[in-house]
C-alpha cells in the first residue's frame, strides 16, 4: 500500500504516456486485488492517493488505446468488488465530456 501514492505520482507525471498508464493501472488492479487482511486498509490508502481520479484520467485520456483500458477497467473493477459497506466508502469521479467525436 505504500507504493500507492507513488504510482498515481507516476501517472500524473507522465498522464500523456499510455505505457505508464496501462502499466500502472495493471500494478494498482493487483495492489486492490489483494483479499489479505491488509486490503480493507490499502483501498483507504488508495482513496486518499487518489487513485480513481486518475484511473478515470487514464481512461480519458488513452480512450483509444486497448491495452490502458483493458488494465483500468480491471483496477477499476477491483476496487469495487467486494461488500457493500467498503464500496459505500468510495469516491467516484466522471469522467469529463470529451470534445473528441
């Protein structure tokens, strides 16, 4: 969980690299993943990293890149399986209306 804030560092600073993205999103999919538990604390961690906002960012930005959303749909989807009580606790964030067509 303490990698956390590093990788949405990472993202942020290289938002224009889909690389980095996919890479990272892959890497948070499976730090969220983690059924150990350590989980419950790491997603608390990962809401205050900011996390979904900038895997809602990665999506935005590479919407035409398979392989970032591919990776970010699976963190995504990580982050929100589990019971209804930790999924109440999140933060969710939309993504903004893109002036591409």
């Amino acid at each position: 969980a303490g990698a956390l804030p590093q990788i949405v560092a990472a993202m942020r600073a290289h938002a224009a690299n889909a690389d980095v993205q996919e890479q990272a999103c892959w890497v948070l999919g499976h730090i969220i993943a983690d059924d150990s538990a350590q989980s419950e604390a790491c997603e608390h961690v990962a809401v205050d990293a900011g996390v979904l906002p900038q895997i809602v960012a990665a999506i935005c930005t590479h919407a035409g890149n398979v392989d970032v959303q591919q990776s970010a749909c699976r963190a995504l989807c990580n982050m929100t399986s589990g019971n209804d009580a930790r999924a109440s606790r999140r933060q969710w964030t939309r993504c903004p209306r893109s002036s591409r067509r």
